[in-house]
C-alpha cells in the first residue's frame, strides 16, 4: 500500500465517523418534541418539559458547531502536513526518541485544548448557567485546566515514555511490558483514585452521623455488605447536577454520595440509590469492566505492535523518519472502527449491569424509592426522556428512565 492510500483512508474512517454522528444526532433530535411516556408524566410539569426541551435543542446545535469545528480543524491538520511540522519543531530541540514524542504530543495536546477552551467556557459560563446548572466560578475553571495539564502531563507523559523505552529495549514485545504496566496503572487507580485524585479538584468529608448514616448503615448490614467508608463531595461547586458513585476494592471500596444528591433526595431514596451501588458491587460489575478493559487493552497493543514498525504509518502523516509517536497516531485512527465495536459491546454490558444493580436495589431494599430518585434525578438534570433507540444503541451506558422504570415495576 502507497503512504498516499494509507492517507486517504485515514481522511475516510475520520469523515465517515462524523457522518455517522451526525445522522445519529439528526434522529435523536426529531424526538425532542416526543410526547412524554405515560409512566414518566410525572417527571415534568409543562413548563419544565418546555426548558428540557429548549436545554437539549442547545446543546444539540452547540454540539454540531463544536464537533464541526473539530473536524475542520483536524483535517486541515491534516492537509497542511501539521504532524510533520510538529514533529520537526521537537526534532530542532532533541534527537532523544522518548523527548520528542513528549515534546510533540505536549504540543499538539495543549494547541488542541487552547483551540477547545472557549467551547468548553461558552458551555458551563452561558449555556450551564442559563438553565440553571453551573456553580463553578472562573477561578475554578482555569485552575481545574491547570491542573488537567499538570496531570497529563506527569501521569500520561510517563506511561506513555515508559511504552516507548520498551519499544526501544525490546522492539515489537514492547506491548507484553506495556500492557503489566497499564494493567497494575488501571488497578492502582481504581483502589486510590477517590484518595489520590479526587482530592485534586474535589473536598471530600465522611458522612456526618444522623438519620441518612444510620439509614445506610442499617441497609449494609441486612444485606452483609461491609462499608466504613461513606463520603459526601461537594459536587455543587461545579454544578447542580447530582450523582454517586462506588469505587475500590477491598478495605479501600467506598460510596461516594455527591452534596447534591443529599440535597435533592430524601433518605430511602438516597439508600435506594447506594442499593442500587451495591449492586453493582456484589454482581460483580466493576471486576468485570476492569478485567474487560485490561484485556482489551492487551488486545490493542498486540495489534499495534504488528504496524508499529511499518515505515508508512509515519510517510502517511508526511513524516520522513518513521517513530513510534506518529505511528501511534495513524494506528489510532485505523484501530477506532474496531473500538467503536469493542465500545458498544461495553455499552450493552454496562446497560445489562444497570438492569442487575436496579434488580438488586429492588430485592434488597425496595423499588418505589429507586423509581423517584431516578426521576427525580431526571427532572433535575432536564434529561431526555424520548432519545432515538439507535442513538441509545450507540451511545447510552445505562438504559433510558422509562426502560429502567418498566424493569423496576415488573
């Protein structure tokens, strides 16, 4: 194959990824001005059905403006031989592999955030803010850029040099030693994420004693399930949307409950959703995902160890001297049609998980409570009650509310 055909191919599965989006998208928003399903008419009144409605038909045309933009910008990247450029400019500086796939990747990573952020402030400082949503000050946004930068910066600069330095001590096995080193990576911060992460950008304090702790600790203990670590985050500082969410192994599995969530709920439906958590827990979900992904992750890297060495990876993007970091990329565009079916299987699982965790709350505990926190919820967050079922197909982890709702009270 000529570098030009490998070229051009790249410029298609790019195309024909948006092209599909935006079909999907176009389907989905006909289905805005659905009549609301009788089992869920009791999550919106007229009027807040009409700010729903006016929430999602923004954040459709800002979603296509966003993802065009994107597009544009990626292929003209593209066509102006932007990563020859690039990696020209890292070669000026030094000749050191790891170095210049550093120095290249810091480049076009924070060009392309510099180039995104005026979406990303448009969208919590007018959009958020106009229905409602968005807590979070300026000074919390630009501090949580810099630390996003920092974080990427130390966690994926080094993985990704460490990849790269067994590439250079043993050639095409490097991808045995770089999957141990994302496997052991993906367990540690799955057990110390909430401890070493979290606290980056979030303040999380126990969950004070009163009716709510003792609701929780009265539900673990029916069901043998061993929990000393419930803690609330202010989730408020950046938004009114509310959420929870279960993490670890082991003595470091915790719940986490957002402020939010406290605030919005009351406490059998606060339990209903830690049941629901718990669910997830005791099924097994979370060692399944995690065990999934470490073996797709396997599976990726196996595949690209058989292209890395090919020399027109790096001639496709116009590059001269063939690396490991240009390589990577053009990979990464050929590899995405076989993601995109490795994430819908995700997704189906993660949906099949949803209906387990929802059966379990209901088995354990009760299903009315989980029903109005889930519609609760909704309404709080102005969620589409009427999405496409390809889009759900394609792009939902958990069932929509009537699907959840129709399992619940079966």
């Amino acid at each position: 194959m000529q570098p030009t055909t490998l070229f051009y191919i790249l410029i298609s599965i790019i195309i024909i990824s948006f092209i599909i989006d935006k079909i999907l998208d176009a389907l989905n928003t006909k289905h805005f001005d659905d009549k609301i399903p009788e089992k869920l008419a009791d999550v919106y009144d007229e009027d807040e059905y009409k700010k729903s409605q006016a929430y999602k038909k923004t954040n459709a045309k800002f979603s296509n403006l966003t993802s065009t933009f994107s597009l544009v910008l990626t292929l003209g990247f593209f066509f102006i031989d932007g990563f020859k450029y690039v990696d020209d400019f890292a070669r000026n500086y030094t000749n050191n592999p790891i170095l210049v796939a550093l120095i290249f990747f810091g480049i076009i990573m924070i060009g392309s955030d510099i180039l995104t952020t005026p979406f990303s402030y448009y969208k919590t400082f007018v959009i958020e803010e106009k229905f409602g949503f968005n807590k979070s000050t300026k000074k919390t946004f630009w501090f949580d850029k810099i630390k996003g930068w920092l974080m990427s910066a130390i966690l994926g600069g080094g993985i990704l040099s460490l990849i790269i330095w067994f590439y250079q001590q043993t050639g095409t096995k490097f991808w045995v030693y770089a999957w141990v080193l994302v496997a052991v990576f993906s367990l540690f911060m799955n057990m110390f994420y909430a401890k070493l992460i979290v606290p980056l950008f979030n303040k999380q304090t126990p969950l004070e004693d009163g009716e709510l702790k003792s609701a929780i600790e009265k539900y673990a203990k029916n069901v043998g399930f061993t929990l000393n670590n419930i803690f609330v985050i202010d989730g408020s500082k950046r938004s009114t949307k509310a959420n929870a969410y279960f993490s670890g192994f082991g003595s470091q599995k915790r719940i986490t409950l957002f402020d939010t969530l406290i605030n919005d709920l009351e406490t059998d439906e606060i339990v209903a959703v830690l049941a629901h958590e718990v669910g997830h827990y005791k099924r097994k979900h979370i060692i399944f995902n995690l065990t999934t992904s470490i073996l797709l992750t396997g599976f990726t890297l196996y595949i690209l160890s058989l292209f890395i060495n090919s020399t027109i990876l790096s001639e496709a993007l116009g590059v001269a001297i063939p690396s490991f970091h240009i390589g990577l990329i053009a990979f990464g565009i050929l590899y995405s049609p076989i993601s995109e079916i490795t994430g819908l299987f995700m997704n189906y699982m993660s949906r099949k998980f949803e209906y387990q965790a929802d059966n379990y709350a209901k088995e354990t505990f009760a299903s009315q409570p989980l029903i109005s926190s889930l519609k609760k919820l909704s309404k709080n967050s102005l969620s589409n009650l009427t999405p496409h079922p390809a889009y759900v197909f394609m792009h939902y982890s958990h069932p929509t509310l009537l699907e959840r709702v129709k399992n619940l009270q079966s």
